[in-house]
C-alpha cells in the first residue's frame, strides 16, 4: 500500500509537471530566438572569465572517520573530492591510487554541513514530531572526540565523520560546504530554453498548491529537484502513515525513520529521473517545427503578444500599483540596505584576499626571486578561487546577513538562497580577477628581465584592481535587483490573483497558431514584475549615486584600457609549475604505464594535506580506531603514536604497547592498573 501510495504521488506531480514544462518549453523558446535576434545585455565584463576552471583539479582529500549504518560501527575512510564536487569515500588511500571504485558517493545538494550534537539532534527531532531526543541520549552515535562533522538532509540519508582535532574540523567543514555550495547552485545558465523553462514549471506548480516564496530545496540537479518537490508533499503523510508503525527505543525509531525517508526519496528519485528525461526528450523532438513557426511569424507573435499586454496591464495596473504603495515601497529600503551590507564587505574582503596574495608572492620573490619560485607560487594563486578554507573569510561575511522580521511578511523561507548565491558570485570574482591576472602577467613576461619581477607584478595587480571594482559593482547591483525581485514578486502574485479571476479570458484574443508562444499567466507576471522593477531600479540606482558600498553609477562606463586582452581570454591555460619549473616532485609510481594512474597523479589538490602542529605524525598516517569493552574508552592510532580521546594526551609506544590479543581485538599495556582490551 505504501509503495502504490509513493508511486500515485510521483506520478500525479509529474503529469502535472510534464504539462507546465511544455507549455513553458514553448516560451522560453520564443524568448531565447527574440533575444537572438533583437539583442540586448548589460555592461561588458572588464575581467576575463576562465572556461574551464578547474581541468586537471582536484579540490581536496584526505582521512577520517566514518560511521557506517550498516555494522553501527566507526571506520577509517579516505576521502576524495574531484572538481565535480561530488564526495567520494574509499576503504583506504591505495584503493583510491589504485583507481578501483569508491564504496560510495555523496551528492551534496540539499544537505547542510554541522559540527556539533546539539545542532543535529534539534534537526532530528523536528523529522518526527513526538520523537524527540537529548543530546548524549541518542545511543546509535558516539563521537570519540569533540569534533564531529555531520552531513544533514531533510530527506536523504545522514552522514556521520569525526576527526581529532578543532583544525581538522575547520578544514573539513569549510571543505563540505563547498560541496554543498557548488551543488545548491542551480542550473545552468547555458542552456537558454530548458533552465528557464524547468524553473518556471516547478514555480509555477508550487503556486497552484499555495507555495510562494523562496524554496529552499531549489537545488541540485532536475530530477533532484523534482524529488524535492513530489517529498514536500508526501513527507506529512508518510509520518501519519509510518509513525504509528515504529516501534523500539526513542533513538532506534528515528534511524529508523531516517532509513525508510531515504529509501523512499531514492525511489523516488528513480521515477522523476525517467519521466522528467521523457518529458526533456519529447519536447525537444518537437522543436524544430517550433523554431520554423517562431522564425516565419516572429512579427505578428510579438505584435499578438503587445496586445494582449496592453489588456491585461489595464485590468492589473491599478491592483498592483496601490499594493505596491501600501505594501512594497515602505520596505525596499530596508531590506535593500539588509542585502547590501554584509554581500559588500564579502566582495571587499575577496579584494582583500587577492591583494594580500600577490603582496606576499611578491615579498619572498623579494628573497628568492627566480621564475621557479614565481612558478611555485603562481600555482597556487590560480586556484585560490576554489580554495574553501582561504575563501572562508569571504564566505563568513555574508553569512550574517538576516532578514529578521521580514522573511514571514513576504514568504522567504531563509535568508540562505541569497547568502549561496552570494557566495558563488564572489568565487566567480576572485576566479575572474586570478585569471585576468595570469594572463596579464604571463604576457608581461614574454621577454622580461627578472630584476623587473616586482614591478611587473604590481602593474598587472593594479590593472585587475581597478577592473575588479568596476565588475564587482556591476555584479552586486543586479544581484540585488534580482534578489529584491524575488522576495517581492512572489507576495504580490499571491497577494493579486485572487482578485484577477477572469485573466483566463484573456486567452481568448490570443490566435491559436500563436496560443503555444503567449500565456496570459506568463504576461500577468511579466506586467506585475514591470510593476515593481522600476521602484527597485530607482532604490539600486540611488544607492550608486550616493556611492554607498563603493557602487558605480550606471552612467559610469570604464574604457578597457587593454584593447587585446580578450584576445589573451582565448589563450589556453597555463600550467605555471610546468612552464617555470615549479611542479609538484614526482611520486612514487609516477612512471608506471597504466595512462589512468599517470591522469589520477597528474591531478593537482587545490587545497593541501592538513598538518597539525605539535603532533609527531604527518596526516598522511592512516589513523586506527578501537573501543574498550571494559571502560568504554576509545583509542586512535597513529603510526607510532596512540591518543587517548577520552582524557586527551599522546602517549608513544614506548609507554604504552600494542598486543594482538585476537584478530578482532588489541591490549594495550602500559603502567600498572593501566590495562584495557580495546575491540577494533
């Protein structure tokens, strides 16, 4: 009954959705040949945008523990994030050398990274209402240390990792909410009619069931987030359906839960993944007739369109104008100045970061300036984009930003849609600031003599400085524009369509032929987005002209004082460690013939090993874990070193000595009443 129950449920909203998705289809189409033809855009970028950010890149690896559901037990894993930013998690660091396949892979789209107890068990307990549990009560997970990093999906399966120290956990957190960031970050924007045309779909059948507003849960890939979706629906009856059924101890019924949610979202993941694909597929079979009619009746669909504009302007134009005096206009301000303080001092202290980089490459090339220094250094600073740990305090300072008070007047469900947005904007600054500098300085030192490094160095920095604060304003002022669109136009769709109950009328002055390219709902929301846009223009434009946070006006237009530089845009990368002799030293089994071990060696870690002071082990070890039957203490083994969790010291192996008391188990001997049988 509750496999057919899922099953109606993902079918229902994918019939419903596959016919948004066609009407939308059809439009977006039209949008996308209309904007081809007549043109259109903003202000030319000054910085050079990077194609391929991050080819032969990969973002981090390294060890820690993991929690397996499966034996309920703590296990060694070696992690490794590639440039797709997806997780993957080996038995050990030679099974991934080896190339064999991970034993699993996390998508990070839709979870939130925690590092305590405490803010995981306030999550749980709002999963399953009347199941609630105290932190240190929920006996499934014991961390043997402080530092616990918890991967949290409202639907998905949980997953659980600790390390042994306050620096490990910094760096892997900033690491797992990059994943999270990059995943979250929408659709391409390349794909002119099917992303817009999939947005629109799911947004406008979120308002046929009274869902307006931010969504959360707008991320990952098209069945993602049509998964998303179908579960915003079912979880309610699943928990009146399941809870009743769930028996055992407090904390075994929510595992439980958590395990049957995730079995449920991954078949439904399943069904959207095969009918959206279908859907997809059938549309575009359709498009070339589509393009045909749209090409040979462009004038008339336009000239139809404007028309049907104008009568609907009519009926709506007075609605929206007093909503918006009453109820817009006293706030644009407010929430504008909300968005613009903490969103700029992020994209200052990426000004900063940049700066500061090069000012410190060009300090020890003061010392040692030969080009294979400058190689050295270059490698790393082409990469400080993707660098989460470096990036973070750019990332912390938007992170403040609070909507408090107005989030439940205009339906944001969390600040967090801008504040990810925010954040993927100013990694997309820095890259495009590296970039433009790799380039500029690669061609300055065509020919260059090396006592002229210095000088040329700050030349090229200063030259992408002043691009960058043209660019960074022009970035920031439509994201706010955009942001304010969203906060404001879905309230006043809820807040007019009710009083605008005889628009389907209008689509009887539509011509049939043209009935697929013009929608009379699109076109109220169009009139309604028109509405408002220009009280959000002016409220931008003021805030640039009194120079507020360093926005230029739209008036200013900067010169490219560098005529040939898109040209050096068209350049391939330049590999610095390979062209100045600053490579990476070659590994172990660098040689070796098979051509998929030398492009796994090749790939280069953007961000480096975790070493951790005063330790007398490298974090390449690969650590142990065993657990005392008698006094419950754990033990973590490092090479030649052990640690002690519970009372926090090192010891040596001179002090305290491993024995094989079985294969499953150890002793550890060490002083007199010192003697505990630990179980691996």
């Amino acid at each position: 009954m509750e496999l057919s129950l899922f099953l109606s449920r993902t079918g229902e909203l994918m019939g419903e959705f596959g016919r948004l998705y066609e009407q939308q289809y059809a439009v977006a189409l039209f949008n996308k040949m209309r904007f081809d033809l007549e043109g259109g855009g903003g202000p030319q970028n000054q910085l050079l945008h990077r194609k391929v950010p991050l080819k032969n890149k990969s973002i981090f690896s390294g060890a820690l523990f993991q929690y397996l559901e499966e034996n309920k037990k703590w296990r060694n894993r070696f992690l490794f994030i590639p440039d797709s930013y997806n997780i993957n998690y080996y038995e050990n660091k030679q099974a991934h050398d080896r190339g064999l396949h991970p034993k699993g892979t996390i998508n990070c789209a839709g979870y939130r990274v925690l590092t305590s107890m405490e803010e995981y068990l306030e999550l749980l307990n709002t999963s399953l209402p009347g199941v609630k549990a105290k932190v240190g009560s929920s006996s499934f997970l014991k961390c043997a240390t402080q530092f616990p990093l918890i991967l949290w999906h409202p639907y998905a399966r949980h997953y659980y990792f600790y390390v042994v120290t306050e620096k490990e956990q910094q760096k892997w957190s900033a690491v797992f909410q990059d994943c999270v960031r990059h995943t979250n970050n929408g659709l391409s924007e390349e794909c002119k009619v099917q992303t817009p045309a999939f947005t629109d779909a799911v947004r406008l059948y979120r308002q046929a069931h009274g869902h307006y507003g931010t969504w959360d849960m707008m991320c990952g890939t098209p069945p993602q987030i049509l998964a998303n979706l179908v579960m915003e629906t079912l979880l309610p009856e699943m928990r009146d359906l399941i809870t009743p059924k769930l028996k055992g101890k407090m904390h075994e019924r929510q595992r439980n839960w958590m395990l049957i949610s995730d079995a449920v979202y991954g078949l439904v993941q399943s069904q959207t993944q095969a009918q959206y694909e279908a859907v997809v597929q059938s549309c575009e079979a359709g498009r070339p007739p589509l393009e045909t009619t749209i090409r040979t009746d462009m004038d008339q669909i336009i000239t139809s369109k404007e028309h049907v504009t104008s009568k609907i302007r009519a009926l709506v134009l007075p609605k929206a104008e007093k909503l918006l005096k009453v109820s817009i206009q006293p706030y644009i301000s407010s929430i504008l100045d909300a968005l613009m303080e903490p969103t700029s001092r992020g994209f200052f202290e990426v000004k900063d970061l940049f700066f500061r980089e090069l000012v410190d490459m060009s300090k020890n090339l003061l010392n040692d300036g030969n080009k294979e220094k400058l190689g050295e250094h270059m490698d790393k600073i082409s990469m400080l984009a993707f660098h989460p740990v470096k990036m973070q305090s750019c990332y912390e300072k938007v992170e403040t930003l609070s909507l408090e008070g107005l989030q439940q007047r205009f339906d944001v469900s969390s600040p967090s849609v801008f504040v990810q947005r925010a954040q993927i904007l100013m990694r997309e600054q820095m890259d495009d600031a590296v970039y433009t500098f790799e380039q500029l300085l690669h061609k300055s030192l065509e020919g260059q003599e090396q006592e002229d490094l210095s000088k040329t160095i700050q030349g090229c920095q200063d030259r992408v400085i002043k691009k960058f604060d043209y660019d960074s304003s022009t970035v920031r002022k439509k994201f706010f524009r955009e942001a304010l669109l969203q906060i404001f136009i879905p309230y006043m769709l809820k807040q007019l369509s009710p009083s605008c109950s005889e628009l389907p009328s209008f689509q009887e002055l539509i011509f049939e032929d043209f009935s697929r390219f013009i929608l009379v709902e699109n076109i109220f929301e169009e009139v309604v987005l028109h509405t408002v846009m220009k009280d959000i223009m002016l409220a931008v434009k003021e805030a640039a002209v009194q120079r507020r946070h360093n926005l230029y006006r739209d008036s200013i237009v900067l010169t490219d004082s560098d005529p040939n530089l898109l040209l050096l845009g068209e350049n391939p990368p330049i590999d610095w460690a390979e062209e100045y002799g600053g490579g990476q030293e070659e590994v172990d089994g660098e040689n070796t013939g098979d051509p998929e071990v030398q492009k796994r060696r090749r790939v280069k870690q953007v961000v480096s090993m975790i070493q951790i002071e005063g330790n007398p082990f490298s974090y390449g070890a690969f650590p142990l874990l065993f657990h005392c039957s008698i006094c419950g203490f754990f033990l973590i083994a490092f090479g030649n070193c052990i640690m002690i969790p519970d009372s926090i010291f090192w010891v040596a192996h001179a002090r305290y000595r491993l024995v094989h008391a079985e294969d499953t188990a150890l002793s550890v001997v060490g002083p007199p009443g010192f003697k505990c049988r630990w179980l691996l």
